[in-house]
C-alpha cells in the first residue's frame, strides 16, 4: 500500500522531485567516472612522476675590460710604475685589466708632469678614460706635493708611495 502525503503549504511536490532527481544524477555520474575525471585530467594513469626541473645557470658574470695606456710624460720606469700600481688598484675592484693592445670596454690613459715647486716637487696628473672608439667618458686629475725633492731631477721624487 503507498500512501502519498500531501505537501506542506506553500511547497509544491515539484522541489523535492528535483532534489531526488539531482541527488540520483550526481551519484550516477560518480559511478560512471572512467580513466579521466571529469575535467578532463587523467587520473587512472601511472602513478605521476615528479621531475625536477633545474634552474637555469646564472649567466656568466662578465667583467669589465679596463686597458691601460703607456703613460705620457712620466720617464719609462716611473710611467711603468704608475701603470702597474693603477692595473693593482683596478684589479682590486673587480675589474679585469688587459693590455693595452687587447679588445677593452675602457682604455685609461694617463699624462704626468713633475715639476720644482717652492717646497718640492709637484706632481701632476690626468687620467683619461675613453671608450673604445677613442672618445673620453670621464677625466680624473690632481696633484702630489712632495717635500723636499730633488730641484734637479723632479722625477727622483715620484716614489712607490707617491705612485700609490
């Protein structure tokens, strides 16, 4: 014997049907799921394999290529001097110094003067530094007092510690 209950006012049989009907569907569909669900991923395949992707490298560091010019004005040994004494103090810098006949981003170029003064020698210096077409990009200049240097010979004054 089935009995049918009449809905409650204001309800309609209707809602209930389709809150069966949904309920019948959903559990339907789960029972009908195959290899791949249903947003399209397969999930009865092998078991997934996790494959470590390695970074890139770092790109090589490049370092900047400084050449240093034969210093002008200076007698050889003193130009050598203040050449070797500014590649040191480039170097410190983390900037590659090649000779000056290589390929360079920068060529330094420097010019000296030692000349008496009153109480000394002053030295005078410029340091060009040009790109590679030859045009100047900075210019740095100063000048050394030395105490008691020799009148005749400006240049005996230009010691390792004045190149420095």
């Amino acid at each position: 014997m089935t009995t049918f209950t009449r809905a409650a006012p204001g309800r309609s049989i209707g809602i209930r049907w389709l809150h069966l009907v949904a309920l019948s569907t959903s559990v339907a569909l789960a029972g009908c799921e195959s290899g791949a669900s249903l947003f399209g991923s397969d999930t009865s395949s092998a078991p997934e394999t996790q494959v470590a992707q390695q970074a890139p490298p770092p790109p090589a560091v490049t370092l900047p290529r400084v050449a240093i010019a034969p210093v002008i004005g200076a007698p050889d040994t003193v130009g050598k001097q203040l050449a070797q004494d500014m590649s040191s103090a480039i170097g410190q810098q983390k900037v590659s110094v090649v000779p000056a006949t290589s390929p360079a981003d920068h060529t330094l170029r420097g010019y000296v003067v030692a000349a008496r003064d009153r109480s000394g020698v002053k030295v005078s210096y410029i340091w060009d530094v040009t790109d590679p077409q030859g045009r100047r990009t900075n210019r740095i200049t100063g000048e050394e007092f030395v105490a008691n240097g020799n009148p005749k010979d400006p240049w005996s004054a230009v010691s390792a510690p004045v190149s420095q």
